[in-house]
C-alpha cells in the first residue's frame, strides 16, 4: 500500500491486516507505552482544506507517537487564500522533505491529485474528500464494531441519515461488505438515500422503526446542511420525529446494539442526548479508536509496522 485514497477496492485481507495492526497499538494510543519510534526521521504534513476536529487531532496525536515529526498547515493563513492552486501548494511543502500527506478536502478527488503529482517516496492519505471517501474513519468504525462484536458475518447493521451526502457511509458500506456483514441497511427519507445502494447488496429503508429492528449496530449520521440545496433541506424538528434515535426507538434494536456516529454529532436532531450518552453509545469510543487505526495506516504505508 502506497497511498489511503479509499476503502472501495481494497481486499478483505488488507482491511484485517490494517485492523490486526491497529490493535498492536492501543496501548501506544492509551499511553501506557508513551511512543514507539516507527516515524522517527520523517514528516507528516496535515493539508485540512475543510474543518476538521477529530480527524485532524488524531491523525496528530497518531503521527507523535510514532515519533514523526508533525507540520499542521494553517490553511485559512496560508497563501491558498493569494490564489497559489492545490498542486502549487503540495510542490512547495515537498520542497520541505515531507514523507507523508494527510489531506482532506471539500472536492471528491483532491486527494488522487495530490497523489498523481508527488514524488514516489512521499504517501498521501485521505482524510476525507468531498462527499466521495473517509478511508480511515471507515477503518476506525470496522475497528469498533469488530471489537463490540468480534465476528462480522453475523450482523445486522444499519446506517441512518444524510447517506447520499455521506462519504462515511460510503467507506462503511464498502468495509462492512468486503469484512462480510450479511444485512447492511441504508435508512433515511428517500430525498437523502440514494436507491443505487440496493445494486451493492444493501438493503434501503425509509420507514426508521423498520430500518433498525433488530440490528446489532446503529451508525447515525447528520444531516450535511452545508452540502444541500434549499429543496433537499427538511426542517431539522420534522427530521427528528421521523428520523431521531431516541430511547424508544432504539428498544427496536437488538437489547446489546451499540450506537455510533462519526461526529459532530446534532443533538435533537438526528440523536437525542439520552442516547449519545447512554448505555449503548460508543461514539467517544470510536474516537479513542481512531487514534490507533490512524497509526496503523501511517505505520503501513511507511513499510514500518511493529
Ligand atoms: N468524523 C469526522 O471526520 O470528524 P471531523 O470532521 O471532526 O474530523
């Protein structure tokens, strides 16, 4: 593996391989082993043209304790805003000696541009473009569930929400179906869940209670107002009476379904509060996982796994 472009293509043994390796860092990622020196010597350039809190931090604290050394660009202070264009940019900071671009962009492929015109050497990994792809927030979402439910072939799983803006829900879809997850459900108004996804085996559903009973994980998903147009936009009280994982809803799942969610979650929205921070949620989880599934991607393109 050379670059994280996407989830899409990658064999089943290539996603376990990035989920065994992932494990061997947890204790690095708690802290117990304070930093491993896999990174030593080389740099990783964070490229987040879009926001970001928890894939940016993580990939952060991922590259530390791999003993790289760390470059955040400021792109809000960078001269992006002078007109310089993408590729400009990246030429200019691989005159910097960096050896690994984590990029995450508003356009679906920015990230395959970069790879395109950087040196050999150097890796690129999505960190997330457009509405197309989330690699690693994918991996860290197999990471969590196989860690709550040990076997994939087993499961229901449902993802509810804004799915046709969701480059989440398209990397999860592509692992669940390649890690062999026999019913994956897609579960939103017709206006957000595209009917293409039935060709690749899921299941779509627009009545919610239907779409989660008896599934053994719930991925909730926002809604992507900033990606929609005025006619798409339901009015976010409407949504949540339609749509809202609440308490009573979630007793149609499966008594040990776990909830989660990439985040930022919207409380009230498509989640209420009782159950982001119930019993059931491991959506803080996630992002402590995220932490040594981001290390295990950075370990492995660098040809340095422990
Ligand atoms: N899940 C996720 O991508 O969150 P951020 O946008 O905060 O990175």
């Amino acid at each position: 593996l050379n670059h994280l472009l996407s989830i899409e293509g990658l064999p089943k043994a290539v996603l376990e391989h990035i989920l065994d390796t992932a494990s061997t860092f947890v204790s690095v990622s708690d802290r117990e082993v304070k930093k491993v020196p896999l990174l030593r010597g080389k740099s990783v350039f964070n490229l987040f043209f879009e926001n970001s809190t928890r894939t940016r931090t993580t990939f952060e604290i991922a590259a530390k304790r791999l003993s790289a050394d760390v470059l955040n660009l400021d792109i809000a202070r960078s001269s992006t805003a002078k007109g310089e264009t993408l590729l400009d940019t990246v030429a200019n900071l691989s005159a910097m000696h960096a050896d690994m671009f984590v990029v995450r962009h508003s356009e679906s492929g920015a990230p395959y541009l970069i790879a395109q015109h950087c040196a050999p050497h150097v890796h690129v990994v999505n960190a997330g473009d457009g509405r197309h792809s989330h690699p690693t927030q994918g991996l860290l979402d197999m990471y969590t569930i196989r860690h709550y439910k040990r076997d994939f072939s087993q499961l229901s799983v449902a993802i509810v929400g804004d799915i046709v803006h969701s480059r989440v829900a398209r990397s999860d879809i592509h692992a669940l179906s390649t890690l062999g997850v026999p019913d994956i459900r897609a579960v939103g108004p017709k206006t957000l869940v595209p009917g293409d996804l039935r060709e690749m085996g899921v299941r779509v559903c627009h009545d919610m209670d239907e779409g989660i009973r008896g599934c053994d994980v719930v991925i909730m998903l926002r809604l992507q107002n900033e990606r929609m147009s005025g006619a798409l936009l339901p009015s976010s009280g409407e949504y949540f009476q339609h749509y809202g994982l609440t308490e009573e809803r979630l007793r149609l799942a499966k008594p040990d379904v776990i909830v989660m969610h990439p985040g930022p979650i919207n409380r009230g929205v498509e989640i209420d509060s009782t159950v982001a921070d119930g019993p059931h949620s491991v959506i803080l989880p996630q992002v402590s996982f995220g932490i040594a599934v981001r290390m295990a991607v950075m370990a492995i393109l660098a040809g340095n796994e422990a």
